[in-house]
C-alpha cells in the first residue's frame, strides 16, 4: 500500500472522528426541542383574560403579594408559598356545577403528590363574604383538603379578585371586585418556585390533570440544572 494514500487515509479518519465528536453534540443542541416549560407573561396570554392595566407587559411577571385566610382561620401569605410549585384556582363552596369536578381533579393532583414537600395547592373563595372559616373547613374536610398541603382561602373580595384578573389571568369577565361583581373560572393556573405563571389547563377535563403533573415533572427538572 502507497504510504502517501495510508497517511491521508489515516488523518481523514482522525478529522472524522473529531468532527463526529465535536460536531454532533453542537448539531443536537441545535436542533432539540426545547424542554423547558413557557414562562407566562401578559403580553402573552390572550387579551380577553388580561386586565387592560397590565396587558402590554411582557416580562418579569409574578404573582403579587396576597394575603388570605384559609379553612382553619390561620392567615396565608406569599410565605407560604416560598420556594413551592402550587396549582391555583378560584371556586365557592356552593357551587354545583364546575366546581364539583375541579374539586375532585384538585384532590387527585393531592393525592398524587401527597408526599411531595415541593408541590402546594391554593384555592380562592370568589364568593368570599359566604364562605365563612367555618364554612371552608366543613368544605375542606368533605374533599379531603390535607392541612399545610393544600389551603383553601377567603378574604377580602376585592383583593381575591384582583388577583383573578391581574396576577393569575384566570377568568374572562370584567369588574372591580364591587358587590354586583362575579367570576366563575374553570382555569388551574400552574405557578413556579418564583411565582410566575408556568401554566394554565380548563380544571374540569380529568385528561388535563395528567398534563399538569407531566409539566410539573419538566418544572423540577429545571430546577435540578
């Protein structure tokens, strides 16, 4: 064999071998799809569900401070929440309609993740001055609402409302919060360890819990990186 043609044969191999080496990570890093889960912010949800005060923004949002009382009249804050994924959404204790299969859907997401301190859930009375303490307990002992797990809240009318329509992005209607004011919204509204909106899926559709805990499963991957 001519040793010219073994010499290049070999330092084609070795560019070969480093090109492959060097190369096809560079080119999978390209072209992978990207894992991550959407960070949420106004600008990027559709109008209808925004508050027209906050609906151009389009970065750095979180939910803001809150405070509330929940099922055993102890008082929650952001502080609660520090350092947690939770799932949020808005309900009333009478409700006979969607709500009975939110509180079903919300349980089983409990359930799921019963031993898991990293995952919290939060539920906002919007018929707050009906839904007493007392009432939100017998509530949350019929759904089997776990205590430090799960807080199902009241509170001022006008700040959970506020909440609704310009921190979670939760429901379509308009209002102030007033007394003629009502909100009725299917939406878990999925909030990462630095309070901003992750996702939001229609609570009422059992196919969608698995959704969240697939979602919930990329968010602690993230978090592990």
């Amino acid at each position: 064999m001519d040793l010219k043609f073994f010499k290049k044969s070999k330092s084609t191999l070795l560019f070969l071998i480093v090109f492959c080496a060097v190369g096809i990570p560079v080119f999978y890093h390209l072209v992978k799809v990207d894992d991550r889960l959407p960070i949420y912010n106004p600008a990027d949800i559709n109008p209808k569900l925004v508050d027209i005060s906050v609906r151009t923004k389009s970065r750095n949002h979180t939910i803001g401070d809150f405070k509330l009382i929940n099922q055993n009249g102890e008082t929650i804050t952001n502080a609660n929440y520090k350092d947690k994924i939770y799932i949020a959404d808005f309900f009333f204790t009478r409700c006979q309609t969607i709500c009975i299969a939110m509180a079903y859907n919300m349980s089983e997401l409990q359930e799921h993740y019963k031993k898991d301190n990293d995952i919290m859930f939060l539920s906002h009375s919007v018929t707050p001055v009906m839904d007493s303490v007392p009432q939100l307990k017998k509530y949350a002992e019929s759904k089997g609402v776990i205590d430090g797990k799960w807080n199902v809240t009241t509170g001022d009318k006008k700040h959970i409302y506020n909440l609704a329509r310009k921190h979670y992005f939760a429901v379509l209607d308009e209002g102030d919060g007033g007394d003629n004011d009502w909100v009725h919204t299917e939406n878990f509204v999925l909030i990462d360890k630095e309070g901003r909106i992750r996702g939001s899926y229609d609570g009422t559709k059992k196919e969608n819990m698995q959704k969240i805990i697939d979602d919930i499963t990329l968010l602690k991957e993230e978090y592990k990186k």
